[in-house]
C-alpha cells in the first residue's frame, strides 16, 4: 500500500541541490488537488518501466486505466524475443472486486500470464481504485513470485499521489527494493557503467552507445531504455551511474551509493556540447588515464566531422530565433542543441520542469530568456514580444504558430526521430530546415484571396 513516509522521503530527497533540508522553504513541491493535470503517477511509473520488453506489465485497476496508459511513448527496443509491451495487460477490476476485493483476481491474472506468456518478470501496478480499496499486492506478488520463481514487482503508484516526476520516483524504489542485486552478471569490468533516466524515446540511447563501444565503456545495464530485467538484476555491480537528463531517479542513485558504494553523475547527451562533457565526465568518474586519452580522441574525430557538417545549417539559422514549449529536463538540453545550431532560445516553458531543470534552463538562456510558467497562456505573447522565427513543442502548440505565422516543430515524444548524441543533432537541423522551407507555414497564414480585395 502507499507508504506516505516514503512519498514524503521522496519529494524531499536529500542528494538533490533543492533538498528542504539544505535550504529552507526550497525542494519539490507536495502532492495537491490538481498536481496530476498532464499526467499522473501511475503514469510515470508506466512511462519508467515500460521499456522492459521482457516483462509484462500489469495493470491492477479498471480497463479505462489501461486505456490511458498502454504504448504511450516511442521507447524503441531491439529485444529480439517476445516483445510483451505491444500488449495491454489489466486484471480488470469490476464493482464486486471493489466490494470483496481484487487480490483473487489478481493472483488469477498473474497465473495466467505465467502459464501463457512466460514473461521474465512481471510489474503489477497500483492503480487509484485498488489502492483506495486496500488490496494487498505486495503479498500477492510476494507469494507469486514465489511459486513461479521469477521476480513479480509491485508498483505503488496509484494517480493520486501526485504527478509524473513522482511517479518515475516510485518506479525507481519498486525496481531497486525487488530487482536490483538479485542476481550476478557473468562477468564485469572495469568500464561497466548503468544508464539511468534515458527511456531511448525515438533511438537516442543509439546515438551514443556506439560511442561508448568505440571508447571501451560498456553498459551493464539501463533503467529503463532498450533494458532488460536480468541486466537491471545485475545493476550493483557497475562502477557508475550516469543519470541521462532526468533527476526523478536521483534517489535510485543516492540509495544504490549507499548500499553499493556505486557513485553516480548526470549528463544530457542533447547538443554537441553536451554530448562531449557527458563523454569527459563518464571517463573521468571512471577514472583511467588510458580511457580518458582514447575518449579525447574518439571526441576529437566525431566533433571535426560534425562542425563541417553542420556549416551549412548554421548559416541558414543565423539570427534565427526559437520559443520552446516542452516538458521536464527538455526545457534546458534541447535548448542547448538549438544554441549548438545557431538558434536563439528566447523563452522555454518549465511548467513540468524539476526546480534543478529551472535553474539549468536559466543557466542556458541567460538573464534575458524568459522561463515560462504558463506556456499555454505566454507562448504567443512571447512569440510577439520577441519576434520568434519558430515554436518547438507539443502538437497541440502547432494553432498557435499558425496564428503567430512562425514555422513549427513537434518535439515532444511523439517525433519520429533522435536529437540524442552527434547525430542527433544533424537530426535536429534537418527538422529546423524543412520546418523554415517548409511552405504551408506560409500558406495557412495568409489571408484568403477575398480578403485581399
């Protein structure tokens, strides 16, 4: 059931530069009425986990929860068995369950999909209703678990704790208490390191991890990007972890320092600057002169190849200037890629933004940039008052570029390509190019032919 020691615990963490405990009146803000507008904590929970495409992952709750929630993001997989995420997994609950309780049909449900799926784990998630109820899933997993012999997962992160960030937070807790330590990899070395954040929206933990081979790091395990459950199972024997972008899982990392001495650091592989600190911070943490001359080199190379690359775009985004309406750490490290471009951010929206995410966006955007707390209601005001050339953010943005006459990009989850790594930002050019030649920008914001009569 939900601990509210733990959630308190949570939004008051300790490693966190924010933390009330450091500087009063500071930290995240508390669960209220409203917090889940955008996306719930079951969401984020789904959104954490649900790139495991070895496990099944089970809503416990009414079909509508299941509704909202399955395939709700691009995380590419390259898992080659049965790939369980294209299916939507729910036990169901009706109006008697919620009368006698559920706990029978759950263990029904996770019968049956041992018996027919045969996944190699199972994640059960807490849902508003079966929380509210009461239903014991730790003990049901717990028993589960048992009798099949493979880890059955409890998520307690029903929708009414708060919103998304939390949610991942939660994610991070279930994994760490069930998953991580138990089991050993067959070997290790001294350059295993685990991804921690990056849900490889699109391919963008592709982008770098070749990089990484070419170096000599390897990544013994992902939470939760193209991850598998036997890896993440072996995650306490890494040498680090490198948090990618996203700070709602710096309590996984601080608990895993802890209890397996394991220190961690967060980087942004958005931007060309970005990607090559991420890369010098890795082989510094890691600590071999040896590796850090090899990655001097591999950087050298990649960063020639690219400026000659990007000249051209570069001179057609001069002068050019950028709003960006986009969620979380987004707010700061596609900024970034646009600045590596040429592009001017003037504004960028932080209304889901961690108060670590603010001050990075600050720290990018300058003085002058306008953080967005109500980017629904700022955003055209912006646009005028800062003559921007082009909107990057969610599709339903696009009607005020229109109404603006800007050019348009969707950046959010639903875009079909990377902006991770080097090449991931000749990605992103390309879509800021056909986006300024793109002509129906031009057209759908002229007047009609009457009225220029």
């Amino acid at each position: 059931m939900v601990n509210r020691a733990k959630i308190k615990e949570l939004m008051n963490e300790s490693a966190c530069s924010h933390s009330k405990d450091k500087k009063p009146g500071e930290g995240c803000d508390k669960p209220k009425p409203g917090l889940a507008a955008g996306g719930c904590a079951f969401d984020g929970a789904q959104i954490s986990l649900f790139p495991y495409a070895d496990a099944v992952h089970l809503v416990h709750g009414p079909q509508t929860c299941l509704g909202a929630s399955w395939e709700t993001r691009e995380t590419l997989s390259s898992y080659k068995g049965r790939d369980h995420t294209v299916m939507g997994f729910t036990t169901g609950i009706t109006t008697n369950d919620v009368i006698f309780g559920g706990d029978k049909r759950l263990e029904d449900s996770i019968k049956y999909i041992v018996q027919h799926y045969k996944p190699e784990a199972i994640f059960v998630y807490s849902t508003c209703v079966t929380a509210l109820v009461g239903d014991d899933i730790d003990m049901t997993c717990k028993l589960a678990a048992q009798k099949n012999n493979i880890p059955v997962v409890p998520v307690h992160a029903p929708g009414f704790v708060g919103g998304k960030n939390l949610g991942s937070r939660l994610a991070g807790e279930a994994v760490l208490e069930h998953l991580i330590g138990t089991k050993e990899p067959e070997f290790t070395t001294p350059y295993d390191i685990n991804l921690i954040g990056d849900y490889n929206v699109t391919g963008d933990m592709w982008q770098y991890l070749p990089i990484f081979e070419r170096i000599g790091i390897r990544v013994l395990s992902s939470l939760s990007g193209d991850g598998r459950v036997g890896s993440i199972r072996t995650a306490h024997r890494a040498k680090l972890n490198v948090i990618v972008c996203a700070k709602s899982l710096i309590t996984l990392c601080r608990k895993m320092n802890e209890k397996y001495a394991i220190p961690w650091i967060s980087v942004s592989f958005y931007g060309k600057r970005d990607t090559t600190f991420a890369i010098r911070e890795i082989v510094k943490a890691l600590g071999d002169e040896k590796l850090m001359a090899k990655a001097e080199e591999v950087i050298a190379e990649l960063e020639e190849g690219l400026e000659k690359k990007l000249l051209p775009y570069k001179e057609m985004f001069a002068g050019k200037k950028a709003v960006l309406n986009t969620g979380g750490n987004k707010a700061w490290s596609i900024a970034s890629g646009l600045q590596d471009l040429g592009v001017e951010v003037v504004a960028t929206s932080i209304r889901k933004s961690t108060a670590d995410d603010i001050e990075k966006a600050r720290e990018y955007l300058g003085e002058n940039g306008v953080l967005m707390k109500t980017p629904a209601s700022q955003q055209a005001q912006v646009i005028d008052e800062r003559g921007a050339d082009i909107l990057l953010a969610g599709g339903r943005s696009l009607y005020t570029a229109i109404k603006k006459k800007i050019s348009f990009i969707d950046v959010n989850q639903e875009k079909k390509v990377s902006y991770g790594g080097y090449d991931g930002l000749l990605n992103l050019a390309e879509d800021l190019k056909y986006a300024f030649l793109n002509p129906v920008f031009k057209n759908v914001s002229a007047k009609a032919p009457w009225e220029e009569m």
